[in-house]
C-alpha cells in the first residue's frame, strides 16, 4: 500500500532537538531508506529501481554527480540517492483535477516540501494570462504559445533558456543548439551558483575546469584534504571512497566550520563490520571560521616555503609559471592575522603542516563552503598553489578535486551549457550544422534575474530545477520572475517556481531517469558526465508516470520545430526519433567524444574524457604552463554583536528538493526554521537555547533583509558563526553579493544580527 501525499502543510516551526550524531549511515539510514522508498513506491517497485541505480545496465542515480567503481556493488546507492529516486519512481500524481483543486494562489502558499510530495506531473499544464488555475493543454498548444511569444521579442537575448544538473548529455546538447540557432548565449545554469568559482579558478591556473583526480586516485592517496564539504549528506558514497583510502594508509583533514558526522564515522552498511564498528575518518579536524580557508592555505603556502626541501623545484621550473610573484606573497604571510581569519591555533595549522610534509600524494576535496564566499576564486586559485608547489597535480593519488553536486551538472558545461562559449565550440558548432551563433556573451543566473527584474529579458524557459527556489533574494527574485510574459518549466514534480509565473506559463512533464524512454526507433537511452569526468549511460526501466510525457530531447526537439519552422535545417525530427544520431553530433562538435556511440558501446561502464593536466601534465592555459597566482588575503569581518551564517542542507534534503523534515546527523526533528549557533555565542547575545529569531542581514550599502521565526539551536559550530538551512534563508542573499569573477551568490558569509521574535 503506497501512501497518499500529504493533505496539509505540516508546522515547520516547532522542531525537536536532539544531541548530533558523530557517525554516518550504518543500520538507521538502510531503515530510513527503505521506509521513505516504500511510502512512495510500494515493496515491489522498491525492489524493482533500487537494483537498477547506478548499474551498468541500469539509470543513473539523479541525485549527486559521484563517480561509481568499475566494480559495482547490488546495492550502488546511497541514502539521499535512494530519497531522490523514490521522489521520481513515486506512484503518487499530480493531474489536472489537482490543479482544479488548488489556484495559484494556494500553491504560492504551500511549502516546497509540500509541493514535492504531491507527486509526478502527468500533462502540460497551461496558465492563460489573467487566470487563476492551470488548465490542461495539448503539446501542441503548448509548443505554439512558446512560438508566439519568443517570435515576438525585440531580440533573441531577451529570451533565458536555464539548465539543471538532471538534464541530459543529449537535452543539453540540444538545448544550446537551440539557443544558439535561435539567437542567443543566454544560457543560464546551476554550475552559475555551485562551482562556477571552482571552474573559474581552475581554467585560468591549470588550462581545464574541471578536476584532475580519479576515484582510483582517491585509493592511493597519501592525504585527503576535505575542505568546506559535507559529503555525510550531500555526496554519501564519497564515504566509501574515503573509507578505502584510509584502509590502504591515507589520513584525512576536514576543514569545516561544523563537525559533520560523516567525516567522523562511517558505518558502511554494505558490509557486516562496517554496520557494526564502522571507520574513524577524520585525523585532524580544523574547526575553520567561515571564509577563513584562503588564509589557511596561504600560510601552509608559507610554511612549505620555509622548509628546505619541501618544494618539488624540478616540477616549478619544468610545468609552472609566476613562482617569483606568488612567493613574495605567500612569504608575507602572517600568522596572527591568519589565527584571526581562521579562529584556529598555531598548533592545529603546525599538526596540519606535519601531515602535508609527510605526503607524497595529497588531493584536496571542495564544496560549496569554498565557491560561495566573495573571494571563493582567490581561495581555489590559493588551494591550486598548495598543490603545484609539492608537484600534486599531475600524478597517480593526487590533484585537486571539486566535488560536483547535480548528476551531470559536469556534463552539461560540457555540452556548450555556457553563457560565455569558447570560439572554437562555438566554430566546430557552426561548421556542424550551418548556423551563425552569436558571440557576444550571454547572461548567467545573476544578471538574467536582474534582466527580468528591469524588464531586459521576457520569456523564461527551464530545463528541470526550481529556479526560484534555488536563486537569491528571494522577494527580487520573485519580483522578477512576475514580469516575465512567459515562463516555462520543464518537471517530473512541483516546486515553488510553479507557482511564481510570469503573465502566461507552461508546465511541460518530462520522463525521469528512472522512466522507460520509447521513441520512433525503439527503445533509447541518455548519457551523464560525472563529477570525475566520466561518461556513461543512462537507461530507464520503469513505465513512464503517464502516457502524455515527453522526454526532455523530445522537448526540446519539437519547440524547436515549433520556433525555427522552415529556416531551420537542423533534423530535429530525426534526433527526436534516435538519440544516436544526437551523439553522432556531438561527436563531431565536442572534444573528447570522438566515436561516442562505438565507445559506449565497447565500455558498458563508461569512458573517461580526456584531461591535459592529468594525462599529459601539459596545462593548456594562456602561459602554457600551471599558473601559481598571488592575490591579497582576504577573509569576512564582522562587527560587534553579530554572526557570520553559511546557509547549507538539511540530510533530508538534496538542493531544493526537501525529501522530509529531519536532519537526523544534526539531531532536527520535524522542522527546518532553526538557527545553529554556539552556546557561547548565543549567551552573549541573551539567547537561551530554543528561544525563537528573526535573522536580518547586513550588507555595506547599509541595506537589511529578514528572514523571520527560527528557532536558536545551541550547536558546537565554530565561535562567531551559525548556519541554517536554505532555501529558507536565501531572502537574506542580495542579488549583487556575488564572488568576484565568478559571479556566484555570495551564501556562504552573511553577516547577520539575531533579533529575538516569535514562530513564524
């Protein structure tokens, strides 16, 4: 028996609190598993999806972008893995009745986790201007008011055409392809709020975006540096990787400023004694102040310099260039202002120091808690230094390694998914198809808010994701996304961007990974790129939620038909009926997938793209050779009587997907409105534990923004900090606090003051 969806919005603001927890997965996450898999899919069905994750021979999950061994495990998931194919594989459904049930106006009103749990999508659904409900439409109807209302912008650039991480090695290819053909770059992705700072720093000081280590790489390491990461929740089979290298010798630094149980313990519930003792993780935990972690770096920097011998001089002068510069700074640092910056001890960086110094093969790992600060990309340029200046990109168990969150969100960059394309894709794209792309650079997720909101830009098109959800400042945001003529969003389920529209709006139901994909020559298939550059397929072997499904390149195929009509040459009728014929493309167009379809074919497991500075150590930057780079320190500072807050996930959570209302690791039960901070902090501020808080945010152009009724959680967070969970707190975000060059939402350092109020 499934479960019905729930008929209320639960409270959200009376969370109980227990003591966190101190060790990951084990017995309590294979019981949460099968009872949030079961509620939403029934004992069969469980059974049935659960074995065909992230097989050879199965879908890929879509939940996070970890890579899987050659060896596959029966059960190759994860618990947040299997929470996010339950979500999909639902027999739960949202049909048109529903939205004759429930205007607009009451799903603005619901939670996102309300809305998530209603169930799949089963038709396009179609909101005329001026009407308060969603009414049912054809495909047809709904590819032509696409048509209608870009054939009458001024321009092509004030469409936004927006990817999630879900869509598809071949949705991407063709959505860019789309854009492109139709006019423009704006082409909008998540990567614009996660990694961007990652790829920023790493194209301009290794030549290539994308990280340099294997999971083979993983297992022979000597050092793994984990570096503002959850993996407990947001990556939980990195766990597994962790727990190898620590068994071959490896020792393991967290940087957080949270203890976080997984990096302490995990009980691996794929093996009886990892159920029963599990594995101690974690050597040497550095209790890191939020945004501190350039400063930490760049004295390591420092010290290494100063130890005879401890540079690898043959690597500097064969493969690197800017050593002079990037010394003189790294010399000047300080160690009281590092101290400051960090709120860590000499003892704990000099601990930190002995196990660098005694590593031939060290690999630093990161997450959003290092690309989501104003100077996250001087921060990775810094974390790249620490390794070139020991030789450590390059060589087997060692490199840097930003952990990707979304399943392919890796591979739709790959894909052309880039407001600012390279020339030669944008060349190899013309030469392919005959078309003229435009090259001037699009708009990223920031300015294409900020275009809505001046009304630069009218029709809003998303592949997959909550964009509203997900985005900052939310009451902008919002604002923003109203002024739109049209907003399209193409979903398995609902999310609060459904019920955020422009004058007219289109919800078009896609198939899932886990659906059956049939088309005109038989049964398909899709591909991803995971986190390490691997590529492999996807194939989905449950009957799609409803027979009025699309699949994304089928979407994407027949707007184009729709929009182009005649000018166009493209056969987008033929990619829709064979996927095959998408990647024969892409293989003629992106680098590294020569032979795509024979390769995948001959490597059931996948095939790893190539990468210069792994490979070759060749680096492929404007220097030709790894660039050591020299930028001032740089750290937040924060008055009197205020706190530094990070936003962050609850373990019932994946991005904006809410799965329930617990945070099991952290000891939250039943509520997601609770504000984690020290006790001493707390107590000097005159908040007793439990006592509830309006967090306001304060900004230099003396503006404030407010996010009303959490609960104070006294929590062993580093002193001076707090953190709560998003996207409750993205209100507090401006639009323009962004990371320089990058221009990614700054979420990670919001100076805030904590005013004493009542449950929201």
């Amino acid at each position: 028996m499934v479960s019905k969806p729930p008929a209320g919005d639960p409270v959200q603001d009376a969370p109980q609190v227990a003591p966190p927890q101190h060790a990951a997965a084990g017995l309590p996450a294979v019981g949460h598993t099968l009872k949030i898999a079961q509620a939403q899919m029934g004992v069969r069905r469980t059974a049935r999806t659960l074995l065909k994750v992230n097989q050879k021979d199965g879908f890929d999950c879509p939940g996070c972008a970890w890579p899987e061994a050659d060896k596959r495990h029966v059960a190759e998931f994860c618990e947040n893995g299997a929470k996010a194919v339950a979500e999909e594989a639902t027999l739960r459904r949202v049909t048109p009745d529903f939205f004759a049930a429930h205007p607009l106006s009451d799903l603005a009103n619901r939670s996102g986790y309300w809305l998530g749990q209603q169930g799949r999508i089963t038709q396009p659904m179609y909101l005329p201007e001026g009407a308060e409900r969603y009414e049912a439409v054809t495909w047809e109807r709904a590819f032509a008011v696409i048509a209608e209302e870009l054939r009458a912008l001024s321009s092509p650039d004030e469409a936004l055409f927006y990817t999630s991480g879900r869509t598809s090695n071949e949705a991407a290819f063709l959505l860019q392809l789309f854009a492109r053909e139709f006019g423009t770059n704006n082409l909008p992705d998540c990567s614009n709020m996660c990694h961007e700072s990652s790829g920023s720093a790493l194209n301009e000081t290794i030549g290539i975006g994308k990280g340099s280590v294997s999971l083979e790489d993983l297992h022979q390491a000597d050092l793994i540096i984990v570096a503002g990461q959850n993996p407990g929740t947001n990556h939980p089979r990195m766990l597994s990787a962790l727990e190898k290298a620590k068994a071959a010798g490896a020792r393991i630094i967290s940087v957080n400023p949270l203890p976080e149980a997984g990096l302490e313990k995990f009980k691996n519930p794929q093996t009886p004694q990892g159920m029963l003792k599990g594995a101690s993780l974690t050597d040497l935990f550095l209790q890191i102040r939020i945004g501190g972690d350039q400063a930490l770096f760049r004295l390591l920097n420092k010290l290494i310099l100063d130890t005879e011998g401890a540079v690898d001089e043959e690597f500097v002068r064969e493969h690197t260039h800017g050593y002079e510069e990037f010394t003189a700074a790294a010399r000047a640092a300080d160690w009281d202002e590092t101290l400051a910056a960090t709120g860590l001890t000499r003892g704990e960086i000099e601990r930190a120091l002995e196990m660098v110094l005694a590593s031939q093969r060290t690999i630093v790992c990161w997450a959003m808690g290092l690309t989501q600060h104003k100077h996250s990309v001087p921060t990775i340029r810094e974390v790249v230094n620490f390794l070139l200046l020991r030789g450590n990109i390059g060589r087997p168990g060692a490199g840097v390694c930003p952990v990707r969150g979304h399943s392919n969100v890796q591979g739709d960059r790959t894909m052309g998914i880039f407001e600012r394309p390279a020339p030669a894709f944008l060349d190899a794209l013309d030469k392919e198809f005959g078309i003229v792309s435009p090259r001037h650079h699009g708009l990223d997720v920031v300015r294409s808010i900020q275009a809505l909101r001046d009304g630069e830009a009218k029709v809003f098109f998303a592949m997959g994701g909550n964009f509203v959800g997900a985005t900052p400042d939310t009451e902008v945001t919002e604002a923003a996304m109203r002024r739109a003529r049209l907003t399209v969003h193409v979903s398995t389920k609902l999310n609060r961007s459904h019920a955020v529209t422009g004058r007219r709006a289109l919800i078009l139901p896609t198939l899932g990974r886990t659906d059956k994909d049939v088309q005109a020559s038989g049964k398909q298939f899709v591909t991803v790129e995971d986190s390490m550059g691997l590529v492999h397929a996807s194939r989905g072997n449950l009957p799609p939620a409803s027979p009025h499904l699309l699949s994304e390149p089928a979407i994407v195929a027949r707007m184009a038909r729709a929009v182009l009509g005649a000018r166009s040459a493209t056969p987008w009728e033929e990619f829709e009926k064979d996927y095959a014929t998408i990647r024969d493309r892409i293989a003629r167009v992106v680098p590294g997938f020569d032979d795509f379809n024979a390769r995948l074919a001959a490597n059931p497991g996948g095939f790893a793209l190539p990468h210069a500075p792994r490979d070759e150590r060749r680096f492929p930057t404007a220097t030709g050779k790894a660039n050591f780079t020299a930028a001032p320190v740089e750290y937040p500072e924060v008055p009197e009587g205020r706190l530094l807050l990070q936003t962050l996930r609850s373990h019932d959570q994946y991005n904006t997907t809410i799965y329930g209302l617990d945070d099991r690791y952290r000891g939250i039960k039943g509520g997601r409105r609770v504000v984690l901070v020290h006790p001493q902090d707390a107590a000097a501020l005159g908040l007793a534990d439990g006592a509830y808080t309006d967090l306001v945010s304060e900004w230099k152009d003396g503006s404030e923004r407010r996010a009303p009724g959490f609960r104070v959680v006294y929590y062993p967070t580093a002193r001076g900090c707090a953190a709560a969970y998003y996207p409750e707190t993205n209100v507090l975000v401006p639009l323009e606090s962004t990371a320089d060059v990058s221009n990614t939402p700054a979420s990670k350092s919001v100076v805030v003051r904590l005013e004493q109020s009542q449950p929201a």
